[in-house]
C-alpha cells in the first residue's frame, strides 16, 4: 500500500471507532486498492503535516470520517478544489480531477495506522558513508561558506546548495522527500537536512564537492533536527523529531549513531490522552545543554537537558496546542512558539526553565523562526505573521540592556498589529537592515501568493512596497500559481532571496532582492530547480539570526 513510500510506511487497519461490521460495510465508502493506495500516498506527502497520520487535526482540521462523512463527497470535492480562507491551498492546480475526487473519498475512509519505528529500524537504516576520520581536515574548496543557501527542492527529493556569491548552484543532492528544514552544526561545517519521510542526511561543506557523509531514518514522518551548541557540547550530538511515530531521537553528532529515543506519547494540557503527539520543532540553547522541544498536539514544551542523556533530565512546560514552530528573541534567553490551534504565543525563560508568558494573538499563527527588531516606540520586539488572519503581530520582548528598560512596561503584550494579507508562512528581517519582509503563499488569490510585502521598520503604517516576484522573475505566465515563499537574507544583510514555487511541471525559481533599494537583482532558475521552498542562508541559521 501506498506506492512511492510502501517501504517508508506499511499500513494496517484501525478498527472502526463507532458502529458495527455491518454498519461499516453498509456506510464506509470505498475505493480500489490502486485508488487508495494513491490517495494515502497524496495525503502521507500534502495532507499529514497540517491535519495529522491519524487525521485527529492539529494546524488543519480533524478529518476522521465522523466528520468528513458529515460535509459528503461534494462538498469535499470543492474544498479540495478551491482550498480554503484559513490557508489550505486549491488542489486544482496541483491534483488531477480524479486525484481530488478521490482523496474526497479517501478521506471518508477509517484512517490507517503506520507502524512502529524503533531502534532496530533506526539502526538498519543508519548509514555512514565517509567515516569521521577520513573526513577532510580543512576546507578543500574555495567557496565562502557563510553564505552559502541550502534550498528545498521539495518535489524532487533533493536540495540543492547554491553558492550565495557567485548565484551559482554549487551542487544538488538527493535527500528525502520534501526537505522541511536545514540546520548548521555549532561549528558551520554540516549541514543537517530532514525530509518529512523522516530521513535524515548530514552533509559536509569542507569537501571539494559537497556531499552526504552519513544517513539515517529516524521515522516516517518527521520535521525537525538540531544540534548541540552549548560551550563544550559543540557538534557533539544531533537530535531530531518525527511525526510518525511521535518520538525524538538523540545521535552522535559525528556519525547520525542513534543513541537514546524517547516517546512523546501523553497527555495533553487539557488533561486528555493522545496517540499522536508530534515533534513539531527543536532549537539548541547556548546558555545552557539543553535542547527545546515542542511537543504539537500536548501542549507540551520540554527543555531536554544533554549533559548526560544516560540519565536525561527533562523540564515539561504547560502552554497551549497545538505548538508548530518559532525561534528565539534577539537576547537568544526566550524562545517563542505559535500554539496556532490556540490562536496563541507561549514564550519561556531558558534561563529560569519555566514558561514566562501566554500571549493571545490573532488566528492561526505561523512565525516561522519569527523576525526580530528594535521598534520605534515599543523598543525590542518580536514578530509572527499569520495563516488565517490579515496582520504580522508584534510582541515586546524583554531586555537585559538598560537602555531598554523604559520599554518593560509592554513586555509579552501585542504592541502592534501591522496590516497583511492572510496566508502569511514566513516573516523575516535582519540586524543590519531597516526593512521587514513577509509573504503571503497560502493566499487563494494568486496575485497575492505570488507577491511579498515590505515594510519600512520606522514606518509599519502600511508596505513601502509590495512586490510581484512572479513577475519580476520574466518566467512565462502559468494558470498554476508561483507561490513566493520564505524570504531569507543573505549573511550580510543586504540581500534577500524569495523562493518562486510552481508545480512539478513549471519552471521554478529563486529571486534575489537588494535589500537597500528593494530592486530585483538576479533570477536563479534551471530544469533542475524543481519546487524550490525553503532556503537556509549557512552563516544566518547557525547563529539564530532573524
């Protein structure tokens, strides 16, 4: 079952959760084994993330058949076509009829349940392929690594590392499907890259070309990895979360050896038990041995201290569900996570180890890593835009400088709430630039999904500009939409590079902005760009800089 991920994920039946056999028979609709096992292969790679495995909800909403039988085929069907003003994208441009037709069945159907994942599995599938020892002993390339960008290629597997200087892609390699993060070791040597089929590849950027040098999956489905960062503990150990099964995994940080797991499996903050707690982010203190681990679907957020994980000590933290993603403040001492489902903010004190605020924001919340600035009026603030609501709220953070204490007063409390468009992923700025960026991807006007918005940080009364990158890139119009997705700045600052995501058969591209002056300075397209999303400048991600 499920052809392309049939090794990545065998299915068996979950036992009907209402009625009899007969009922089951009699009201359960069906569809052929080629029909279904396409369908749960479409739903594994575009649905699972946002509405779960299980289909219990989460950023998306619950899709078990007590539900969808209720909205029937055809109002599925519409729902899958024109996608949704709370962010889920039209299918039509991405499905075929039948396809659509079928996952509105499909999704009427009990929902299957993967199996385990454990050390065995781990360790059958860890690879290592050039040996710490045999690794090169300095850089044996000439290519300024701290603005290198590594790039998603979503749809082909792969990522491609694309040198930040020339504009020239360096190399393209293959990975796991849909590539949903990259991150730096302490050090800046190795890239990390988890695809949400839960391989995990570490690549080296000191050879001559770079390449993967171990491997492992860490589960069928998965989002985050991390690494050590704090004094003494640099590259030491990676981490990383899956989706499916609802677990982290500690490994060495030199080969991907799978050392300790560690369940997620509990009870949530309303005192409910869940089956599908899923690793939603990860992010390594530097004032502390401690990783930050997001618990989506409990509401749980764990300090995981790594000093010595023969004896692990963990700090669980109550906030909010269902906990996605965030990133630090510009002090790096309070991370901040979207609890979206809560329409909510949980900060914590890593200093303290305990939760510092819970702050109600507008619908739907989706910082990515967020975006840090001192503001005119409300002094240090940090920065969230929003799936399902037409702001990017701003958030005071707290100061250790004196020079900011006049701005406590505002501390954990909304300062701003700066006009946008709803469908919002990604808001980004950076210490030397005087401008906030945000796109707007899940948009269902194509327009707006294909544009960004710029603001003036001295003036966020409205955009100084918003930009078409579709346009500007020069590509040949399509009816499909190019969604602009996931500004990034270069290690300097002073460019910032947007990703034009077409579908698998249009031609994609990266744009690359002046930040100064806002001017398109260079299109990065080839055949091989294929559905480009997120990019990770190295410099910027191994510092927490955003």
């Amino acid at each position: 079952m499920w052809k392309g991920v049939r090794n990545a994920l065998l299915l068996t039946a979950l036992p009907l959760a209402m009625g009899g056999a007969a009922f089951a028979q009699e009201a359960q609709p069906n569809l052929s084994k080629e029909a279904k096992e396409g369908s749960a292969k479409i739903y594994f790679e575009r649905c699972a993330g946002c509405h779960g495995v299980l289909r219990k909800g989460a950023t998306g909403k619950n899709l078990e058949p007590a539900n969808t039988a209720k909205l029937g085929q055809a109002r599925l069907e519409k729902i899958l076509t024109n996608g949704t003003d709370g962010g889920m994208v039209n299918f039509d441009d991405i499905l075929t009829k039948d396809e659509i037709k079928n996952m509105a069945t499909y999704i009427q159907m009990t929902p299957d349940v993967p199996p385990e994942w454990g050390i065995k599995e781990m360790t059958n599938s860890w690879k290592v392929t050039v040996k710490p020892e045999d690794r090169p002993k300095k850089q044996m390339n000439k290519v300024n690594l701290k603005n290198v960008f590594s790039v998603t290629l979503r749809d082909s597997g792969e990522v491609a590392l694309i040198d930040g200087d020339t504009k020239k892609i360096w190399t393209i390699i293959k990975t796991g499907y849909a590539v949903h993060i990259s991150r730096l070791s302490a050090s800046g040597r190795f890239v990390f890259v988890i695809g949400r089929d839960g391989k995990l590849d570490m690549i080296d950027l000191w050879m001559e070309t770079p390449g993967v040098v171990a491997t492992i999956k860490i589960g069928l489905d998965a989002r985050s990895v991390e690494t050590s960062k704090f004094k003494g503990f640099e590259d030491k150990y990676a981490v990383a979360g899956s989706y499916w099964p609802p677990q982290y995994v500690i490994m060495d940080g030199q080969d991907l050896k799978p050392l300790k797991i560690v369940s997620t499996r509990s009870m949530t903050v309303d005192g409910e038990y869940h089956p599908e707690p899923r690793v939603a982010s990860i992010v390594s203190s530097e004032i502390k041995p401690e990783w930050v681990i997001n618990v989506k679907e409990t509401g749980q957020i764990l300090l995981v201290d790594y000093s010595d994980i023969e004896n692990l000590k963990t700090t669980t933290i109550a906030s909010a569900k269902f906990l996605h993603d965030g990133g630090w403040d510009a002090s790096k001492r309070y991370f901040l996570v979207a609890a979206n489902a809560s329409n909510k903010i949980a900060a914590v004190d890593t200093k303290l180890g305990k939760l510092a605020a819970l702050i109600d924001v507008k619908k739907l919340p989706h910082p990515g890593r967020g975006a840090n600035f001192a503001h005119p009026k409300f002094g240090p603030v940090w920065a969230t835009g929003h799936l399902g609501a037409d702001v990017v709220t701003l958030i005071s953070t707290p100061s250790d400088d004196k020079k900011n204490a006049k701005f406590k007063e505002f501390n954990w409390k909304v300062v701003q709430e700066v006009k946008h468009v709803p469908g919002n992923l990604f808001v980004k700025t950076h210490p030397k630039s005087k401008n906030l960026w945000a796109d707007s991807p899940q948009n269902p006007d194509k327009e707006l999904a294909e544009s960004v918005a710029v603001w003036d940080m001295a003036d966020l009364s409205k955009p100084k500009k918003i930009i078409n990158v579709a346009k500007d890139s020069g590509l040949p119009e399509t009816k499909a939409t190019r969604r602009a997705v996931h500004p990034e700045y270069s290690a300097d600052g002073s460019e910032v590079w947007i990703s034009l995501w077409g579908g698998k058969t249009d031609q994609s591209a990266i744009v690359v902005y002046d930040d100064k002056t806002l001017a398109m300075k260079k299109v990065i397209t080839d055949p091989k760009m294929i559905t480009p999303t997120g990019k990770f400048n190295v410099y910027n991600t191994q510092h927490d800089i955003y």
